[in-house]
C-alpha cells in the first residue's frame, strides 16, 4: 500500500517529499500533527531500513525533523516513532515514521 502511495499509484495528502523519501498526513490523526515519512524502496520494517544501509535510515529522519519544521512544532516538540511488529500495531508491512506533535504528548504511550 505505501509503495503505490509512493509511486502514486494511491492518493495521499503529500507535505514533503525527497529523491528518496515521501512525508504525508496520516488518515486517522492522532495529534494536530500526524504525518507519515517513508523510504520509497520498499522495507518491511525499521529494522530493515537500518539493515539496508547507504544512509536511507538517517534521510529519513532528517526528513522527518524538516516535517516537524514545516508543521510549526519542532520548538514546541514532537515524537517520532516506528511502530515494529504486531505488539506495536504496525498495521503497514513497509517501515513508516510517524511524526506526532501539535499536543502535550503523554508518556509512556498508552
Ligand atoms: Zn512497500
């Protein structure tokens, strides 16, 4: 499903957008920020991203840092997370930050 939204195969409200990686609005927010940042490539999960190496995984979260900009939140603050595996609720098989913020965020998440 996100490899079509990176091929724009599937419509998504896009916020940024890198050579090799894409930033959209996550369809059901959990924050006044909820934006998704994803490899194009495809891999699974964040551990394959680390495992694939040629720095995509640090793009990524450069990129997920400039959303933070963008969203006005990077003063106020904002998390970045990968969900991974089923106990996490990753509910998409390919590696996706969510970058969250616009709130006071609780810890540790529910
Ligand atoms: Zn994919």
């Amino acid at each position: 499903m996100f490899c079509a939204i990176a091929a724009g195969q599937i419509p998504a409200t896009r916020v940024l957008e890198s050579d090799r990686t894409l930033a959209f609005r996550d369809l059901n927010p959990q924050a006044p920020t909820h934006v998704l940042v994803i490899p194009k490539e495809h891999h699974a999960d964040v551990a394959a991203l680390a495992k694939a190496g040629a720095g995509l995984l640090d793009e990524l979260l450069a990129q997920a840092h400039e959303v933070a900009r963008a969203e006005g939140v990077s003063e106020t603050g904002y998390r970045v997370v990968f969900n991974t595996g089923a106990d996490a609720g990753q509910t998409v098989p390919h590696a996706h930050a969510h970058v969250l913020g616009g709130r006071a965020l609780t810890w540790p998440p529910g």
